[in-house]
C-alpha cells in the first residue's frame, strides 16, 4: 500500500483555499427520493410536503408527493379570504341605509363612488344634485334637531293678522279722504290710476288664449316663508270665468310656490288666497271676475286656515 503524501502549502499567497469534504457536504441538500439522494447545491422545496428534491424530482407527481395539492388548496382559501374582508358589496336600497333626504330622490350617498353633502341650515345629508338650499327647499324644511318654535300656521296667522290691518287702515284711509279731496286732484288720481292700469296690463303674464275682454290684471304677491324664488311677486292675467283655486295653481307655478293643496287634508302646508282690497281669504270655488278687478292685489298665504268672510268690519 502506498504511503500517504501530504501536500505542503505553497508558500505563494492564493485568493482561494481549499475545502474540506466535510464542508462541501454541508452546502446544498440531497434529493429526499429515496433511490436518488443527489447532492443540490439549488434544491426546490415542495411547498405541499415541505420535501427538498433535485430538479428532476421537484413536482408533486415525480416524487409522489404524499399531500399533493396541499399548497394550491391553502392558496385558494388564502385567495378566498383575503377577497371576502377587502371587498364590500354593492350599496343597494336593501343593503345600505344612507339615501338622500331629498324626497324625490333615491341616490344612495356616503358611498364608494357617491359622496354625501351635509346642509347645516336643515342638517340633512343630500346628494350632488340636490346640495343647494334652494334644489332641496331648505327654507320650507324644520331643522332636525331644532328645538320648536313658531309653527307654519302661527307664521301665516300673524302674516294675515299685519294684512288685515294694512288693508283696514288704506280702507279707511281712502273714505275719509273722498270728501275732501278737490276736483282737480280726484282727475289726478283717476289719471294716475288710469297710467298705473295701463302700466299693468303692459307688464302682465299670463296664458295668451284667454281673450282680451275676459281678462283681470292682478299684482300677486307670495309671503316669504312660502317660496324659494328671489322675487316673490308679479303682475299677471287671468281669465275671469277661472275659480280662484284654478287661479291659485297658476300663480303658485309662476311664483315658484310649492303647492300640494290636492296632498294635504289639514290647513298646516295648504296655501289659500287673500284679496287685499276686499281685507278677506277667498274660496276655492268662487269666481275670479266676481272677487277680483284689474288693479287689485291677492297675496298667497300658507297654514292661514280655511277662509272667513267677514275679515274686516264695515
């Protein structure tokens, strides 16, 4: 047998050392199929068994992996999930509770792609569409929340109350002034009225199929709390064979007045007619030529009550 030899370390500096045996066993790992044990220095890793195999033996099927499909079934409900606590479902009617306060609307808000505006005037939640104070009626609108206070009946109560007194006073006023007023200055007054007519009838609107001699100019006016145009007033035409509740859901429309006398039963939200020269409400179902002549002024009162004759004592 011949003698071992032993190699001298060169005495020549080397940027490399030699391995030992043992060392280069404990890089890599052997296939765990049992007739290959090949030494991979890049093993895969069996995600179903948790096996380290060489590249031939690397798939479920070439080394009979014992828990085949173990990894993709974990993937699957890791997949499964992960996608039920991220996604939300569609906001329906049903499913989600935020809708806009607007009563003609159904837009959901406060959703993923709707966003919600909230009106601190009447402290609803509105959509885009409905945002503006005058898209959704805030000033006709109790705030949530707000303490009570002066109701609509009482607001058009006091309202009635100050044009009652106006009309009473310019009554007055007019027959104690009669006697008194010289000749000259009655022509002056006829005339002024006369221009004043005139001016009206320019200026007024109405529907152009009612015919000249049937038609009763009226200046029409609307309480504050009852409207949302900027202007709550005008000069009109009307037909003189109309009722005055005909008469009133034209002028309601032209005055931007919400009317909803045919929705309600009780007097709280229904809008009546006042006839300022005649100091009293007028009826529904009265004759607009036998309340009303051209020059005169209705005003359009809301939660006043039903109406009474007598308003003004003789």
């Amino acid at each position: 047998m011949a003698p071992a030899t032993t190699t001298e370390p060169s005495t020549e500096e080397q940027s490399f050392t030699k391995m030992a045996a043992a060392d280069v066993d404990a890089i890599g790992s052997h296939c765990e199929m049992p007739f290959c044990h090949q030494l991979d220095f890049l093993p895969f890793r069996c995600e179903s068994c948790r096996g380290k195999f060489c590249l031939d033996h690397r798939t479920e099927s070439a080394h009979s992996c014992p828990h085949a499909g173990e990894w993709a079934r974990r993937k699957r409900e890791a997949q499964q999930s992960s996608s039920s606590s991220s996604s939300t479902p569609k906001p329906t009617i049903l499913n989600h509770e935020q809708q806009c306060s607007s009563p003609s609307c159904k837009t959901l808000i406060n959703a993923p792609l709707t966003q919600g505006v909230h009106c601190p005037n009447c402290n609803r939640h509105y959509c885009l569409k409905h945002r503006m104070l005058e898209d959704h009626d805030c000033a006709n609108l109790v705030p949530i929340g707000a303490r009570p206070g002066q109701s609509q009946r009482e607001k058009g109560l006091a309202a009635l109350g100050k044009l009652r007194a106006w009309s009473a006073a310019k009554q007055k006023s007019i027959g104690a002034s009669m006697p008194k007023v010289p000749q000259s200055s009655a022509k002056t007054n006829a005339a002024a009225q006369f221009k004043a007519l005139n001016d009206l009838k320019k200026t007024a609107k109405g529907d152009g199929k009612v015919p000249m001699d049937k038609r009763v100019y009226l200046h029409v006016e609307a309480s504050a709390d009852t409207t949302i145009a900027k202007h709550p007033s005008g000069a009109f035409f009307y037909d003189k064979a109309w009722s005055v509740g005909r008469m009133l859901d034209v002028a309601a429309k032209a005055l931007q007045v919400q009317n909803v006398n045919n929705r309600v039963e009780g007097e709280e939200d229904r809008l009546r007619v006042f006839q300022v020269e005649a100091g009293r409400l007028l009826e529904f179902g009265e004759k607009v030529g036998d309340v009303c002549q051209s020059g005169n002024t209705i005003v359009l009162l809301r939660g006043v009550g039903p109406a009474v004759p007598d308003l003004i004592e003789p």
